[in-house]
C-alpha cells in the first residue's frame, strides 16, 4: 500500500489504521508495480544452437585474444591516385555482348596486391611463432575476411605476390561467391600467411582486427573520407583511408611493423609502381 495518498487523523499527524483502509477503500493505495532488477535479462528471447563453424571461430577468437600479445599501429593512406588508376583501369576493360566487363577492380583488390609486395620486402612480418622457433614462409598466401552465411571465413589468395590486379580481383569475387554458398574446399580457407579485413564499405572509420593465428599480423582497413588537405596555395579535397596492421609482439616488432605500413603506404599512394 503505497500511503502517499492516505489521510492522517491520528495525533499529532499519524497515519493510523481507519486511514489505510480508507485509503483501500478509494482504490488509490495500490503500490506501483516493482521495475526489474537491474541487469536481469527478460524472459522474452530465442536460442540459437551453436554451429561447427562458430563454435571454430570462437575457439579460434579466444585463443588468439589470449594468448598472441596484441598490438596495433594506425597510418592515413592517401587513395587519390589509388582511384584514379582503380577509375582508368575498370573503364579500359572488355565487355561481352551483353556489356558485362571482363574484370571490376576494388580498392580491395589494389590493397591486397600491396600487403603481398610489402611482404616481400618485410618477410619478418610473414611469419608464425612456433614452440621452439620462429616460421618464416618462403611464400606469400592473403587471406581474405568475408561474412558468410555461417559466419566469418578467410579465404586465401596464394602466391597474391605473384599475381595481377585482375587475377586477384576475379579470384577473391570466385572465394567469396564459393563462401556464400558453403562450398568452399578446407585448402581453400585454411592456412594463408597474412590477413586482410576491410570493413570500408559498411562505412567504419577504421578497426583493430584480432590476429588470425598462426599468422603474426592482419590488417584492417576502414572507409574511403574526403578531408580538406593543403594544395599549392590553397587547399583541395583529397580521399583518405585509415589502416590499422594488428601484430603479433612475440614475432614482429615495433619498427619491423611500422616499416611495413611505411611500404604498404609507399605502394597504395604509387599504385602504378604495383604494375610494373
């Protein structure tokens, strides 16, 4: 009984028992009715049964947070002639009869040719730590993130190093359909000595990815964002993207991981150097 509403007749002001039921009486003396406890969860919610391929991928996400020393390095790349070529390249290729190119290069594309080149020249980033050593491949496989049906996978690019803007673009578009489907081959998704994640085109800023292990680094790449930058005596409007390499302590340090970006920052803002 909630006695806000009761009359107090007794003396000296009280509330005595001819007030509470008066008060019962008028129907005004019902108490609200209690809130949830704070933090309880409701009763109102469904279950999900967990699937093989979640419950690799939380295993995985688990492992990988806790025992692989995170760190993370974040550089703004300059896309302006990134696009321009992206722009030149796409308008140059072949249409079948139905006008459908022969190729459509991504942003995507460009970065993941640039992460092979800058592997090459950093091998120490392509690398996984072992129990008593330090692997150190001899090849140059990307993997890939994309959201499946199942949820994420990682698809591989092998020898990405060795391979056109073209023949990256057309396989990274054959992996994904393949992932989308379910009917990706283990030889397809499992292995691959660097990661890629790119979440620009849901327009995320910019992400620290976790570690994909055994793998020492990912990458993980935001949207595409017009800023005012100086130009000749005035300013211009110039598009930029914010990357950000997770790494692996144990295997990469520091400066190792900050030469890399250095290079993959060099190739993606020289992008016509990646066709050479």
């Amino acid at each position: 009984v909630d006695l806000a509403g009761a009359g107090a007749t007794g003396p000296h002001g009280r509330v005595i028992a001819a007030d509470v039921q008066a008060l019962i009486a008028s129907g005004k003396g019902a108490a609200p009715a209690a809130a949830a406890p704070a933090g309880v969860a409701g009763t109102d919610y469904s279950e999900i049964p967990h699937t093989q391929i979640r419950k690799v991928i939380a295993s995985r996400l688990v492992e990988s947070k806790t025992t692989v020393p995170h760190y993370y390095l974040t550089m703004d790349v300059s896309v302006k002639e990134l696009m321009a070529l992206r722009g030149a390249l796409n308008a140059q290729a072949k249409k079948d009869k139905d006008g459908v190119p022969s190729y459509k290069l991504s942003v995507n594309d460009f970065i993941i040719k640039a992460c092979a080149l800058a592997l090459r020249e950093h091998p120490d980033v392509n690398s996984s730590w072992m129990d008593t050593v330090i692997r150190r491949y001899n090849y140059i496989d990307v993997s890939v993130a994309v959201a499946s049906p199942t949820g994420l996978i990682t698809p591989i690019v092998q020898d990405a190093d060795m391979k056109g803007l073209v023949a990256i673009s057309n396989e990274v578009k054959e992996l994904a359909g393949k992932a989308q489907e379910g009917r990706l081959q283990p030889h397809e998704f499992q292995g691959g000595t660097f990661s890629v994640s790119n979440l620009g085109m849901f327009g995320v800023s910019s992400f620290s990815a976790i570690i994909n292990p055994p793998q020492s680094c990912i990458l993980a790449v935001g949207a595409a964002e017009d800023r005012v930058v100086p130009q000749g005596d005035g300013f211009g409007v110039e598009s930029f993207v914010k990357v950000t390499l997770s790494c692996d302590h144990r295997t990469v340090d520091g400066a190792v991981g900050a030469a890399f970006l250095q290079t993959l920052k060099g190739l993606l803002q020289n992008p016509s150097s990646m066709l050479l």
